[in-house]
C-alpha cells in the first residue's frame, strides 16, 4: 500500500505548480493517511492516479470486493465543494454517489462506476450530453445559507488565471493579445453575474464522464459553483467542431433537447471561454484544424471553413 500512495517526484512537482512548495509534506504523509483510512473505511488498495489537485486510489471493499474510489486532496476546501455538489445531487442516477467524507483530512470515498470507461475515449452523440445536462440542471437545488460553494465568477476568474499560467510556463505568452484575454475574461465574468443561480458542476467533459450501467453516463470530479448551468455545455457543443456554421447549429440541436438551455448564452459562454480551451491544446503541440477554429473563435476572428 505504502509503494502505491507514494507519491513520485514528477507528481510531487506538479502538485507543487498547483498549491506551492507547502504541499510537500503532505504528499510526505500520503502513504500514513491512505494506510489510516484504508483501516477505517475497510479498503483493500489496489492502484493509483489522480489530476492536478488530489491523488486518487482505486479501491475494494473488504469482504465484498465492491469498487470504491479513495480521493484525498491538500486543499480542503476542494474536498469540502465537491462533497456538498455530491450531497445535492444524491439520488441523481447521473452523477458518482458519495459513501464517506472526513473534510478534516481532505478524503473522500465515491461509490464505483462499471464499465467506467472515460467518454472521451467512446463513440457519443449530441443526444447523450442532453441526456446528462438535463438530468443535472432537473434537481432545483439553489444557494443555501451554509453552502461552501462560490458563486461561477470565482470559478471563471481562477480558470482565467490559470490558463495565464500555463501560456508562461509554456512561453506562448504571445499567443494571445493581451487585448484579447482580458476581453474573453470581461465578456466571461458578465456572463457568470447573470442568468440564474443553479448548481454547476463546473468542469464537465467527456474526460470527466465515465460509461456506467445500462449505458447511463456518470459525471465524477466535480468542480462546483453557484451560476449559469449554460456553462457546462460547452466542452460539449464545442467538441470535435471546425467551423462556425457547425457550432451554431450544434448549441441550436442541444438547446432543443435540454429544457430550459438558452442557445445564445451557450453561444456566448463559448466565445468567451474559447481561449481556455485552446490554450491547454496549443501548449500541449495541437495544431488540428479544430484547435485552430478554438484559437480563431477566441480572437473574434472568422472561423475555419468547413
């Protein structure tokens, strides 16, 4: 157990980017705190992985052998977001199930998901982003006296931030004009201020979607807010696409089958957020023609014929 909770230098290094050099500790005593909750919570460990803010260690229950996730993350409050979006949404088929928290620690225990193959790396239709977008924006929840939850704009102004970042660290800082960012964060921002106040998962993607059972697709890691729910449909309506034409009518095919989604503020969430999707992609050597279309969308450019 010990060997799997350990944590590498390279992701050492990339939680360092993240939270600074005050995570390292804690990746120190990862391997004790994965050991102490694995005696609590009934655990065999059996592998691990994880993103940019928290490791993640699949898991089986002592005795039934059932699929669990252990996920534990430096920053609490990460942990403390995701587990109130999850308490809200209990009982949603759509979404990964919370078993456990201990908040103190930064842990969560999240019920399997079987197949649980990532959507990205499936064939889906328009129809199946409905499906789950609808099924997210039907539980009425709102903002209560004690949520931990920020509203969207804090959201938006982190992403912006971090895709600053990233350009830097990539030296693409002239990627963009300057103008052009800081017109794309404004118009991102407006956007976050209006429209209504509903539960928003806040980064949902094919990545962050995994095939469950009877077909139905679970969304997992949410990144939650208090803002527009138009904001999550546009990793979906921007995916795969060349040209403008095909983007309007895809926001107007998904609008029609998502009960109270207006097509012209996805239309406008994509214009706005297109620099953030681009940037991970220029920065990581992409140079597709849909790549292309992202960077031309985001300098209010024309867009790339089909």
């Amino acid at each position: 157990m010990k060997n799997l909770a350990y944590v590498t230098p390279d992701i050492r290094d990339r939680l360092v980017v993240r939270f600074g050099p005050a995570v390292l500790p804690w990746c120190d005593g990862l391997p004790g705190l994965v050991a102490e909750l694995a005696t609590r919570w009934d655990l065999d460990v059996l592998a691990a992985g994880g993103g940019g803010t928290s490791r993640v260690f699949r898991c089986a229950r002592r005795g039934t052998g059932a699929p669990v996730w252990l996920k534990l993350t430096p920053e609490h409050t990460i942990a403390g977001e995701e587990a109130e979006a999850l308490r809200a949404w209990a009982g949603t088929p759509s979404v990964v199930t919370l078993l456990a928290q201990d908040l103190a620690l930064g842990a969560l225990l999240l019920q399997g998901v079987e197949p649980g193959v990532p959507l990205r790396k499936l064939a889906w239709e328009l129809s199946d982003a409905a499906a789950l977008l609808t099924e997210l924006r039907s539980a009425a929840h709102t903002p209560g006296e004690h949520s931990v939850l920020k509203p969207l704009s804090h959201r938006v102004g982190f992403l912006f931030d971090l895709a600053d970042s990233m350009l830097t660290a990539a030296g693409k800082k002239g990627l963009f004009a300057p103008a052009v960012l800081a017109r794309a964060r404004e118009a991102a921002l407006g956007l976050a201020a209006g429209g209504p106040a509903r539960l928003v998962h806040g980064d949902l993607h094919p990545g962050n979607v995994l095939s469950g059972p009877d077909a139905r697709m679970v969304a997992i890691d949410p990144r939650p807010a208090w803002g527009d729910p138009d904001f999550d449909a546009v990793d979906w309506v921007l995916d795969g696409v060349v040209s403008l034409d095909v983007l309007e009518d895809r926001i107007g095919e998904l609008a029609g089958m998502v009960p109270g989604q207006d097509p012209d503020r996805v239309s406008a969430w994509c214009r706005a957020l297109a620099p953030l999707v681009a940037i991970p992609r220029v920065c990581g050597g992409r140079g597709d023609a849909g790549t292309e279309f992202l960077v031309a969308l985001a300098a209010g450019g024309p867009s790339v014929t089909r």
